[in-house]
C-alpha cells in the first residue's frame, strides 16, 4: 500500500507541475483580472424608491431617473432602460477616478434592438471627449457590439472593441473595460480584445452616467444590472 500511495503522489505531483506551467501560460497570453477596491457596486436590486444603493461601502449611490425597476435580472432584479429618458447619475466622488491606478468597470446587460448606424448606448460613462483630466467609458455601438474608449490628461486616446457578435438577442451578456499597465482590454463574456496604450492620469470632475450620456443622448435600450467599478 505504501508503494501504490508513493506512485500516486508521484502522479499527482507531476500533474501539479503540468496545471502550473498550464496556468503560467494562460496568465501570459491575456490579462490579469484588475485586483482593485471595489469603489462602485450597484445591484440594482431596488423594486422602488430613487435612489440605487452601492454595495461597495463607499457611499456612491445613483440617482435613478425614469428607469423601471423589478425587471428581471441576471441576479436578482435588474433596472430596465426605455432607451429615451431613463438613466442613473452618481455624484462625483475621488473615490471613482482611476488616476494612473488600474481599474475595471463590468456591467450585465441584456436587450434586443442593436444600435443602428452612428448611433450608441452608453452603459457606463465618467467623462466626456472633451473633459478636462480625461474620460472612460462602456459602450454597445452599431452591430450591437461592446466597446471601450478612455482619454487621460494629455488627451490620448485609447479604443478597443469588442468581437463582432451581435449582443441584441434577449440574453445575458457580461460587458467590461479594464486597464492592467498599458494594457487597455473590453470585456465579452469569457472573451478579452486589448490593445497598449500608455496612459496617464484619467480624472475628472463629471459624475457618473449609467444608461445615456448624461441625459443628453446614447440612451440605453434594454436592462442592466450588476455594475461595478474597481480601482487598484
């Protein structure tokens, strides 16, 4: 028994050698998760009420504007977005900006109608192309497909978009942008695209937009549910 038991950890710890290697190279061909603070962390579990908590501890709550609340989520419930005036602002806070720190923001969403040509649906936005201190943000443009833009304080500009799979099928997608180094990713489901860009600092003084460009255009037209911003 003790020699069939030498064999099998023998066995075992070449297969531990075999998953480590395994792991290492994974590691190598794409990004590292973002291991930041959480800053941000909407359920949007409310079924009434103004106000989306933050789950983070942070104190960043949303203002919910025109947004139905209750619908189906893909934990618990979500917010739906009537793609014309619906949205949730969080006020300004240091604790969002980036600055030359990592970070990632994720958000679930779900709809059926892509956006059309020219047109776009902001998910997440802190910043406008012409803020001072920069700006990023998550979007579903044309095709229905995730894309992610940042700016940082000297003005460059960084885009990646996601594949070219059509999103507006009436399921749960997971959609995200994550900065790692110079490293700038979007987030589809199990699928990461990047590109380098060597970035600055991204800080500004805009609140936070989920669902329009700050109730201006670029609405929404679906649910979202689960969003979070980390930094780190």
């Amino acid at each position: 028994m003790r020699s069939r038991h030498t064999t099998v950890a023998r066995s075992l710890a070449t297969i531990g050698v075999g998953c480590a290697t395994l792991a290492l190279t994974t590691a190598m061909a794409s990004p590292a998760s973002a291991a930041g603070d959480i800053r941000g962390l909407w359920h949007f579990d409310e079924t009434s009420g103004s106000v989306a908590a933050d789950s983070s501890g942070n104190g960043n709550e949303g203002r919910i504007i025109n947004t139905t609340l209750g619908a189906p989520g893909h934990l618990g419930t979500a917010f739906d977005f009537d793609g014309r005036t619906s949205r949730v602002e969080v006020a300004n806070d240091s604790s969002l900006n980036p600055g030359t720190s990592d970070f990632e923001v994720t958000a679930w969403v779900n709809f059926t109608d892509a956006p059309g040509s020219g047109e776009t649906y902001d998910v997440f936005r802190k910043g406008l192309s012409g803020t001072s201190g920069g700006e990023f943000k998550l979007e579903i443009y044309t095709g229905g497909r995730a894309k992610c833009t940042a700016k940082d304080s000297t003005k460059r500009l960084g885009v990646v978009t996601g594949p070219t799979t059509n999103l507006a099928n009436g399921q749960w997608h997971k959609v995200g942008c994550k900065l790692i180094g110079s490293t700038w990713s979007v987030i589809v489901d199990s699928t990461v695209k990047s590109t380098s860009v060597p970035f600055g600092s991204i800080s500004n003084s805009k609140s936070v937009s989920i669902g329009s460009k700050y109730g201006q255009e670029d609405w929404f037209h679906g649910r979202i549910d689960e969003v979070q911003l980390s930094i780190g």
